[in-house]
C-alpha cells in the first residue's frame, strides 16, 4: 500500500497490476510442476543420486515461492473482504511467517544451485573419484546443513528485518552467492576443454565428458533463469529499503506485481528444464502417466 502511495504521488508512474487469476495459474502450475519432479525422483530408484537430490532441494524451494505468493494473494482478498486486517496482532504474526516462507525459497534457491554447481564441477573435474567424493550420505547431510540454515535464517530475518543490521547482509548475500556460483561456472568452462584431453585416452571418456559438459550447461541454464526471475524482485527489497521516498525508486516499485510474478515463473520453467535435459526425468515422466 506504500508502494502504490510513493508511486502515485511522487511520480507519474501507474502501478502495474497483475489480475489475481493470473497469480493463481501461475503458482498452481509451479506447485504442481515441481510436485511432480518430486514423485519422479522418489518414484525412479535409478534416480537416486545426489544430484537429483540436489534438484529436489531446488524443486522444494520453488514450490515454497509459489505457495508463499498464494497465500500472499489469499490474504491480501480476505483483507480486502474485511475479514483480516492489517494491524492486528494476528496479521502481523502472520506476515511475519510469509516473509519467513519467502526468504527460505530465495536462501533454499541460492543454496541449492551452489550445491547444484558444485556437484557439476566435482563431476567433470574429478570424475573418477566423484562417487568417492560425493556419497549419497555426504549429499543429505549437506542438504540438512543447507535446509537447517535457510530455515534459521529465514526466521531471524523476517522476526527483525526492521533492523539495517540484518537486511544489509541478506541483500547483500544473493549477489555475492551469484557471483561465487558465476565465477565456478567459468572456471568450469575454461578449464574443461583442457581436463578432457588428459582423460581422451580413457574408454568412454569422450560420452562422460560430453555427458557432463551438458549437465554444466543446464545449470548453467538455470544460473540465468533464476538471475533473471529472482534479481527484479532482490532490487525491489533494496530500493524499498534505501530509498522508499526517491521519484525513481518508487516508479520501480510500481512493478512489484510484475516482480513477484517473475518470481512465480521460475518455478515453471525449471521443471520444463528438467523435463527437456534430462532422458531419465523425460522416461519416468511418461512411465508415470502411462501407468495412471
């Protein structure tokens, strides 16, 4: 309601509203995607290795950012219905809980896809002693460190997100973890060419090699679609933040439906990745429906 204020009486930028039917087809259709990814992982023993658990972690987290915007829009018609309203005691634990859902997708986000990158760079560069590095118990237990600090964190932010102290090192986390994920990719491209000539002599070695690379490239994939679905949305919280009351700022805040939006597709077009990369994924899905 600020936002829509700042927007109207600072500058001449109209807010951009997406109708709510729009924001419930989108997130049904992330929730059920990603649900499904799931079931296939779970359902196929063959998938039972510690990337597609890493891709599960990043299925869950897209999951909780569609849920988190439906019950956003839930709340917002009740509210508008009179049925809730914005400063009571209840609300206020409410929207603290939504702000916690929302910061546990973006850190699970973040998180998992530097799980995701790093697993891709232990395949391609170690790939002989890969099932010796990365052992399926390694993998959960890495995935519970993740989960167990998103979820504090996620709490400690939103319970004091009032103070700078806190949303400075939160805004300031995504684009470090971006750049760290950004800087191990090209590392990985830069260096893979060369690594596969000292292994061409291996059998098999020239199908792994290409195997991996299209792995890398996936993620890598998934590195632009989250960068480009999640940073509107990260710049959002910083203008809100630093500069509610500047002209400039607040016609940027005039998107934030636009934004969240964004945030909601993400958790679409992963899956569709998924779905489209990976044969094994692609072979289950239609064992799947075919059974049902």
């Amino acid at each position: 309601k600020n936002i829509s204020d700042f927007s109207l009486n600072l500058t001449d930028c109209i807010q951009v509203v997406v109708p709510e039917e729009v924001f419930f087809t989108v997130a049904a259709a992330g929730i059920l995607e990603n649900l499904l990814i799931l079931i296939a992982v779970v359902r196929n023993k063959n998938l039972h290795l510690p990337m597609y658990f890493f891709i599960c972690s990043l299925a869950i987290s897209d999951m909780l950012g569609s849920l988190y915007k439906t019950l956003e829009n839930i709340f917002i018609i009740l509210c508008k219905m009179g049925y809730l309203t914005r400063h009571g005691d209840f609300e206020k634990k409410l929207d603290d809980a939504m702000d916690s859902m929302f910061i546990l997708s973006l850190l699970g986000s973040i998180f998992s896809l530097l799980a995701i990158a790093a697993d891709r760079y232990i395949t391609i560069f170690y790939a002989l002693r890969y099932h010796n590095i990365m052992t399926l118990r390694r993998a959960l237990a890495i995935l519970a460190i993740i989960w167990v600090f998103c979820a504090g964190s996620s709490i400690a932010i939103a319970l004091f997100s009032y103070e700078a102290a806190t949303i400075i090192p939160f805004t300031i986390l995504f684009p470090l973890m971006m750049l760290f994920i950004l800087c191990l990719y090209i590392h990985m491209f830069l260096l893979a060419r060369a690594h596969a000539k000292k292994i061409a002599s291996l059998p098999s070695s020239t199908v792994h090699h290409r195997t991996n690379m299209k792995g890398a490239i996936t993620l890598t994939i998934f590195l632009g679609v989250f960068l480009c679905c999640w940073a509107p949305f990260v710049l959002h919280i910083l203008l809100a933040r630093f500069c509610p009351h500047n002209p400039y700022c607040a016609c940027y805040m005039s998107i934030f439906h636009v934004n969240g939006t964004l945030i909601m597709c993400n958790a679409i077009i992963n899956p569709m990745i998924f779905a489209f990369r990976s044969p094994e994924l692609r072979s289950t899905f239609k064992k799947m429906f075919y059974s049902s």
